[in-house]
C-alpha cells in the first residue's frame, strides 16, 4: 500500500493519522501504535496489547481452529446434546 499524506506536527509534536489510513490498518482511536525509525524514516506500526496470560488465543493455530469450528457451527455440522461426560467420550470414540 503506498499512501502518502504531508500532515503538520502539532506543537506538543503530535500528528493526526487520517482517518482513511486508520481504516486501511484497521485501527480505532485508543489504538497504540509502535514507532520505530528505519533508515531515516519514522516508521508507524499498528500493535494490540494483550494481557500475557491471553496470548494463547492469539496464536496462528489456535485463531485456525477458531475460523475451523465457526464453519462447522455455520454449516450446521454439531453432536448431539449429552448428559453426562460420558455420554460424550463414547460418541468421540465412535
């Protein structure tokens, strides 16, 4: 994506990122934003914190089985209702 846009820093050294880029990244206000300089470039990189203990969920793998069970439930692909864990285990088995 090569989108440029000549903003004016503010005198607290602020800049105001047009909205049309945030919705390009996909970012909101209150997002944060990483910045590194590369090359003599001010570089904006969009970053989600996330509590350490919840990072799991964040995974390649487990976002897969994620969008993997949101498709079974769409097409409607769910066992029966079971009373006990046992009832479950032996369906798993078959």
């Amino acid at each position: 994506m090569a989108t440029s846009t000549i903003m004016k820093i503010s005198p607290q050294g602020q800049i105001r990122i047009p909205k049309k880029i945030m919705i390009t990244l996909g970012i909101e206000k209150g997002d944060y934003v990483e910045v590194d300089v590369e090359k003599s470039q001010i570089v904006l990189k969009p970053r989600k914190l996330i509590d350490p203990s919840q990072g799991w969920y964040w995974t390649k793998e487990w976002q897969k089985m994620e969008t993997d069970v949101d498709e079974e439930i769409e097409k409607d692909q769910l066992s029966a209702k079971f009373e006990s864990a046992e009832e479950g285990l032996k369906w798993l088995k078959k």
